[in-house]
C-alpha cells in the first residue's frame, strides 16, 4: 500500500495528537491511572529541562470529577426520593408565596432551596448523621434554603402546619418559623446561624478544627463525624468564607466538608458573568490542598462524554463563561443546539439524534442524585484533607416561567396561579386545579411510603436534623477558694488588671475540676498580654504536636506546640479566634462538653472588627468569656488611632444577651469571673461575657466588705467621703482605669477645695442601663402596682452634690443611666480619634484624668451657687487646664 503524506500542517498536528493519545490509552489500559500519572509526571519534568515552558493551571478540565466508570449506584429508593424531594419542593415553595399574599408581604426565598434541593436530599437520605446513637454531624445550612429544610421537617412531622403558616411570623401564637437558622430563635431546631453570608464557611472551619481539639485533649472519644458547610458560588466573595480555607488543609481536616451550590448567580446577576466560578472556586482550592470534586453534568452528558474521543465536547465547556450558560439555562432546546452544539459541526452531529426537548432537558450534575451522591461518598471517604464539592445547579430550579435561572430569580417571593399549576404539574404534587391557587400544604398520610422512607432513612442515620439538643449536664459550683487570693488585693505591688485576668486564667488552669475545660484563645498576642507562662504550663494546641526545635528551646517560657496543648493560638485572626470562641462556647449542645472559652484580643478588634461573628455567637447561645485586653482611649501607650479603644463597651451595649464589664480591681475581675461560670455553666443561663482589661499597672485594693452584689449589679460605693457633713458634695463615678484617676480627684477635692466626694466604681453602665429599662418597662405594663426602683436610683437616693462620671469609653455611656439620677450628671469621656502619645498626654488631651474631674466638679457645684466662678477658674490655672484647647471630640 502506497503512503500518502498529510495534505497540511494541521492534518499532521491532528495526526501526531491522535498517536500520543492512542498511546495515552494503551498505557492507561495496560498499567492503569496511576502508571499514567507518573509518565505525565516525568513527561513534565523533561519538558521543562528542556526549556520548554507549561503553563500553570490550578484547574482540571470542566467536566465530572468522578468519570460516570468510576461511580456506583446510589442505595434505596430513588423513586421515592425524588417523590419526596418533589413533596419538600412544594412545601417550600407554597409556604413562601403564602406568606407573601397578605398586604404587608413579608419575604422569603424559594430559588436558592430550588437549586440546592437534590444536594439536601441526598445529604438527608444517606449522609448527615444525627445525634440520637453516637456523635452525629454538626451541619451550616445556607441560610436562604431555611424553607426546603422547614417543608422537610413538616413532612418528618416533628412541626405543623401552623408553623408553615406562621413563617417569619415570630410573634404569631401557636408555634412560628423564623426567617433564617436562628437558634436564639428556635433553640431545639437550629444549631448555628448562617445568613450573615461568609460566616457558616468559617465557623465550619474552626468547629472542625475544634472537634480535633476535644478528641486530641480526650475531652471526647474519636469520631468519623463530619462538618458540613452549605453555601453558595456568590458567598464566596465575601472575604470570610475563603479567608482560613488553607487552615484545614494545613491541619489534614478530614472531617470537613464544603458544598458549594453553583447556580452561577448572585443576588443581582451572574456571579462571573465573564468568567467561570467553578473553575475559580477550584484553583483556590485545590491551590489550598483540599480535595476538589467538581459536579458538574448529569448522567445524559455521559455518552456524549464518552465519544468525545478529540476532546471537542470537553473544549466547549471550559470555553463557555458563565453568563452565557446563565443564557442556555433560560433559553429553548433550539436556541442550545446553535449555540452550544452548533459551534461545531462534528458536536452539532453527536446530538442530531436528539429534539430540542430532549436537549432542553439533559440535567445538570448539582440536579442528578447519582452524581450527587457518588460526591459526596468520595468526600466522606477521602482521607488527609478536606473536601469541597463544587456542584452545578441552575437558580430557581422547577420554577419554570416564574424565575428560574433569571436574574430576578432570588428576590423570586410569588407566584401566580398559572404559575403554580405549572409548578405543581411539572413535580407530580397531587392538588386539583380548583384548589392550586389556594397554594395549600400537602402531607401523605402517616403510614405512607413515603413518610414511612422519610423517618425509616433519618432513624438508621441517628435521628432527625437538624436538631439542637443540650447534651451537657451542668457543672458543680466552683470552689470559692480559687478566687479568694484575689480579693486580698496585690499588698502596695502594683499590677494591671491584664496581669491580674492571666494569674486567675493560670490559677483556674491548674484546678483539678475546672482546669480541663477551660479553653485560652488568643490572636498572636499572647506575650502582649503576658500569657507566656502558659506556654509552657498547657502547651500551645497542635494536631501534628511540635515536629521542629523552637529557637527559644533553652528559655524556660519557650514556644510548645503539642497534640494535647490547651491554648489555641490562632494567629493574626480575630475571625477565626471568634469562630473557636463560638465552637468551644456551644460545645456544651453540639458536643456535650462544657469548655469554657477566654478569648483575649486588642479590645479595639473585636465588636468594631468582627461584630458580625460576635453577633453570630449570642445568636447561637454561645458561653464564655470575651477579654478586651490593652483597653481604654487612653491607657494604651503610644499606639494611636486604630489601636486605642472607647468604643466597644458601647458598642456590647446593644447584644442582648452579652453581660459586659468595665473592672478597675483584682476583686472586680474575680468576683465577674466565678459568677459568670455559676450562670453559664451552673445556671445554664445562654449568656456570654465581655471584660475589657488594661495594661496599666497601679497598686490593687483588697475587697471592702459588702460589695459583691455592686460589683454584679454595676455599681457600688468604694469609698465614703472623710467629712460628709461638709457643705460642697459630690458624687465621683469611675471605671476601668480611669477609677484610680477618681479617687485621686477626691483626694484633692477634700485636701484643697474643701469638697467632701464619694467615690463609686461603675462596673457596668450596661446592667445599670438594662435594668433601668426593666424597671420603666414593668412600671408601665402594672400601673397599678407599687412602681419598682432602679438600682441605681436606690443607690443615689440618699446622695447629695453634684454627680460627675468619668470613664476610658464615650461619653453616651455614662449619659445612659441619666435619667434614674437624682440630678443631671457630667459626662466626661474620650469621644474623638485616638492619638500616638503617652498615657497621661492622652489623658490630658481627652480630658478624663483627676485635673478634669476636679475641674468638672467645681464647675458643676458653681453652676448650682455652692461656689463662686473664679474658683473654677483658680483650679484650671492650678492644674494647667487650658480652656481654650480643641475639643478632642471633633479634632
């Protein structure tokens, strides 16, 4: 037979790229996948010495990551799930019209469960683990799909029919649905809240992280319980869902599962319009060391697969950016064909056999149970990194004309009625026309099959989720014994309060009942705080133990890492230290461990930087104790403006269920401390705690008897007026360490101005500030009942001067409590920016140090007639306070 050379260039690059992959093939026959990888490993390698230059690509190609050779089938009923998966559609979706038919319509989502129903179902029906026989999955629901997993819940029985009607309407008797997972809300359904979007991924991360914690320290056996994270292609811009993901990677977290819902839409339109998120999400990913398994097409894409012997069809998918299949998604089987098939002739031929309704209709692999499920199996089984599945679904899928895949599709709320029919027929829900517009509930009977699969799937998995359980029993009262040492106060020694919080942390560390439970979470700044010691007396929290000699091996405070070490040392992170807080302060439902967290931070970083997770944590009935460390505008030397702190006591002012403190005194700090372990983990109250504690150092004062309940309540007298019975009284308020500025004040407001002051440490403007409101409130609500007195009004009912408050923190603070005082009060506070000086430069400047409160009282008291201006005068030009300076609020 003659040869007959190629006719050109190209029929010859055809040619020798049919040959290298005939050879692909046979070794691949012949030695299998991993013969192959080698070669391609070595092939690289050669090419490279060669000079030739590869590109780098993070990406595989834009197909199923598990071929359909490689999956298995799927166990059960497939039927009957996707009969019950239709059944959750419904609910979902009448449960939200519904709730928008009244005039004042009230919200919800139905597109983001319409995308993601398979992905839950599947998950429901063989993977998510309850809590019933053994330790079961803690699972972050995305918070927009709360109705599929609410029309889930009404089909299982375990809540009615007034719930579904109740939905997002909270304060409806007989039993209601919140908007989103709020356990604050539903405390026996939702274990953590997720729609603050880009936190459910984070605190997935640290509660995994934190499941190794418990089992590494033999708080709690080992467990092949997994975390899951559920959320959305477009959550994924937010900088806190991929901010930590090289964490579990680094530290082999196995146990962590994400599934990223690919609909390829955001709020207002396509994620990456011009690009691809799958391919984006995969790089960062895989970039990270997880495990990436990509769904991508459903099982119909699979002989078309399967012929793609040139690769043409694969080159088509990774060709297309997202808004155009935004655009196949809507558009007609006729319109697919053109533009998908049409690109090529040798595609175009591959589907000629197929209608435009066939082409229409071939399912994505986010939609297909059996792609879905073998993910999800390969996630679960793969060992030594996490698993993320990147799972292409289409937004709003099912609603047909009334969204789906649009880019109204998430503010999608109502549906018409021909639109419910078309929804109803399409899913096979067995309501008659003449009621479809009535949008009504659907339940099969109790003994259906149905139902019967339902709670048949759901018991052999361990019971009904989600489901928050408290699974702790409450802790004995602590000793009292181990606070005693400090209400003796430091003897003349000076200390900060910062010294005093990690002497009681060491103390309680040591102790044979508590110590084990407590958890220090601290941000990289463990030595700022003077935490070093502890290094060495519980070890630094590393899966891997410590595998390298620290340069600081030969000090006795060096750096130990160690699988069983007690503080986690989280780095520069103060998002990922608050997701530990929220997974060790809700271990006592989700884990049935009482861990009793102390995360310590620069205060200036915490409700300013991550009010959103500390929201989260009061949400999710966290415990614990939040510290402030270096707090205060003005007791933190030299760092300046975004360092220096007189915001966030008020800013904790406005979490409901966070009890904040203010303390100047070693007795302060312990009293504050042993009473919120009695009522978070005594009382089991679902509460949590923020101390704000400084780094100034001044001599501690022992406990004056009878000032416990003060010191709770926010307010006691510290110290009486020498002379009370002098003519010029006042009332000094301090805080913090703005308290030891007061009592020097009243020192010279006796010694030279003859002003006899009484000296109160303010602990709490909020408790003072709450239970002020309460009072007002029961007042009104019982008119006729003996009015109740505030607290702090029964204080200052036998008080007389002029009342002056001075603090480290805004001034709104101290004017909080003004109207239960007996008299108007003077506020002086650290409004403004913080400045780079010292600390008595930074007093002066703010105006809070002794010099002003004795000006500030003399002023008061010439106000009132008690003394003449020029006194006033005198003190300003005694004290070197000038009047004219700028005011530090504004400058």
């Amino acid at each position: 037979m003659r040869y007959i050379a190629p006719k050109d260039a190209a029929e010859l690059d055809q040619t020798e790229t049919r040959e290298w992959l005939d050879s692909l093939d046979y070794v691949l026959q012949s030695g299998g996948p991993a013969k192959v990888a080698r070669l391609l490993r070595e092939l690289t390698i050669h090419a490279r010495q060669s000079g030739v230059k590869l590109p780098f690509s993070a990406n595989t190609p834009y197909v199923n990551t598990i071929s359909a050779d490689d999956q298995v089938l799927m166990p059960g009923s497939p039927d009957l799930e996707r009969r019950i998966k239709s059944l959750v559609r419904w609910n979902a979706a009448a449960m939200v019209v519904r709730a928008n038919k009244a005039e004042e319509g009230i919200g919800g989502h139905i597109s983001t469960f319409a995308s993601a129903a398979t992905l839950y179902e599947v998950g429901f029906n063989h993977f998510f683990r309850g809590h019933e026989d053994a330790d079961g999955d803690v699972i972050y629901f995305q918070g927009h799909a709360a109705p599929g997993i609410y029309a889930r819940a009404y089909l299982e029985g375990r809540i009615d029919e007034t719930h579904l009607e109740n939905f997002r309407r909270e304060t409806m008797p007989g039993g209601a649905l919140s908007s989103y997972p709020h356990p604050w809300l539903m405390p026996d359904f939702w274990e953590y809240p997720t729609v603050s979007m880009g936190l459910g991924p984070l605190m997935a991360i640290y509660q995994a992280r934190f499941m190794r914690y418990l089992e590494d320290r033999g708080l709690k056996p080992p467990s092949t319980a997994k975390v899951w994270a559920f959320l959305g292609d477009g959550e994924t811009d937010e900088p806190e869902a991929l901010g930590a993901i090289t964490l579990p990677a680094r530290e082999k977290l196995d146990n962590l599962i994400f599934v990223i819902n690919c609909n390829l839409q955001r709020l207002d339109g396509p994620v990456r319009g011009n690009g691809q998120i799958i391919q984006e999400l995969e790089a960062a990913f895989r970039g990270a060391g997880w495990n990436v398994i990509k769904v991508l097409w459903g099982r119909e894409w699979d002989q078309f697969l399967a012929k793609d012997r040139d690769g043409l069809l694969v080159k088509r998918m990774g060709e297309i950016v997202d808004g155009q299949y935004q655009k196949y998604a809507v558009e007609s089987g006729a319109y697919v064909r053109d533009h998908f098939w049409g690109a090529d002739p040798r595609l175009l031929d591959m589907v000629k056999h197929l209608s435009d309704d066939q082409l229409k209709k071939m399912t994505l692999g986010g939609h297909d149970p059996i792609k879905v499920y073998n993910a999800f199996k390969a996630a679960c089984e793969h060992k030594g990194a996490p698993s993320v599945v990147l799972a292409r679904t289409i937004k709003g899928y099912g609603l047909g004309e009334a969204g789906e895949g649009k880019n109204i599709t998430h503010q999608q709320k109502k549906m018409n009625e021909e639109e419910l029919r078309a929804f109803r027929t399409r899913f096979g829900i067995p309501i008659s026309d003449a009621d479809v517009g009535k949008t009504p509930f659907y339940r099969p009977a109790a003994d259906s099959i149905e139902i019967r699969y339902m709670r048949e799937r759901r018991k052999g998995l361990g019971g009904f989720v989600p489901t928050r359980k408290v699974r702790s029993e409450p802790l004995t009262p602590v000793s009292s014994e181990l606070f005693e040492e400090f209400h003796k106060g430091t003897e003349g020694r000076k200390a900060s309060t910062t010294m005093v919080f990690v002497r009681l942390l060491s103390k309680m560390l040591r102790d044979k009942e508590l110590g084990r439970l407590i958890v220090p979470i601290v941000p990289d700044e463990a030595r700022t705080f003077g935490m070093e010691a502890l290094f060495r007396q519980v070890g630094i929290y590393s899966h891997a133990g410590q595998v390298y000699e620290p340069v600081d091996m030969d000090t006795l405070l060096y750096y130990k890492e160690a699988s069983d070490g007690q503080i986690l040392e989280e780095g520069i992170t103060e998002a990922g230290s608050m997701s530990s807080f929220i997974a060790a302060g809700t271990a006592y439902a989700t884990h049935g461990v009482n861990t009793i967290p102390f995360f310590i931070y620069y205060s200036m970083f915490g409700f300013q930087r991550i009010g959103d997770l500390i929201w989260a944590a009061g949400d999710a009935r966290t415990r614990g104790f939040l510290l402030g460390g270096t707090a205060g505008r003005t007791t933190l030397a030299g760092e300046g403006l975004q360092h220096q702190d007189g915001n966030s006591q008020l800013f904790a002012m406005v979490y409901p269920n966070c009890v904040s403190y203010d303390p100047a005194f070693a007795y302060e700090i312990a009293v504050i401390i042993q009473d919120g372990i009695r009522r978070m983990y005594v009382e089991q109250e679902s509460i949590f705690y923020y101390l704000t504690v400084m780094n100034e150092q001044y001599a501690m004062p022992a406990m004056p008897p009878g000032v416990v309940d003060g010191i709770l309540k926010g307010l006691y007298r510290y110290r009486a007026a020498s002379k009370p019975d002098r003519p010029l009284r006042a009332q000094l308020f301090g805080s913090g360490a703005i308290l030891p500025e007061t009592i020097k004040a009243q020192e010279i407001l006796e010694s030279k101005y003859n002003v006899a002051a009484d000296v109160w440490s303010v602990t709490s403007y909020t408790e003072l500030y709450r239970e002020g409101h309460a009072c007002e409130r029961w007042n009104m609500l019982h008119p006729a009942e003996a009015p109740r007195v505030p607290y702090v009004t029964q204080c200052l009912k036998d008080a007389s001067g002029v009342l002056i408050a001075a603090s480290d923190y805004v001034k709104v603070l101290p004017d909080s409590i003004d109207r239960w005082l007996p008299r108007p009060l003077v506020a002086l506070g650290t409004d403004g920016y913080g400045r780079s000086e010292g600390r008595a430069a930074l007093r002066d400047f703010f105006e809070v140090d002794y010099r002003y409160i004795i000006v500030a009282t003399l002023a008061a008291l010439a106000r009132d007639g008690k003394v003449d201006t020029s006194i006033v005068e005198q003190a300003m030009h005694a004290h070197n306070v000038n009047p004219e300076k700028s005011n530090p609020a504004v400058s």
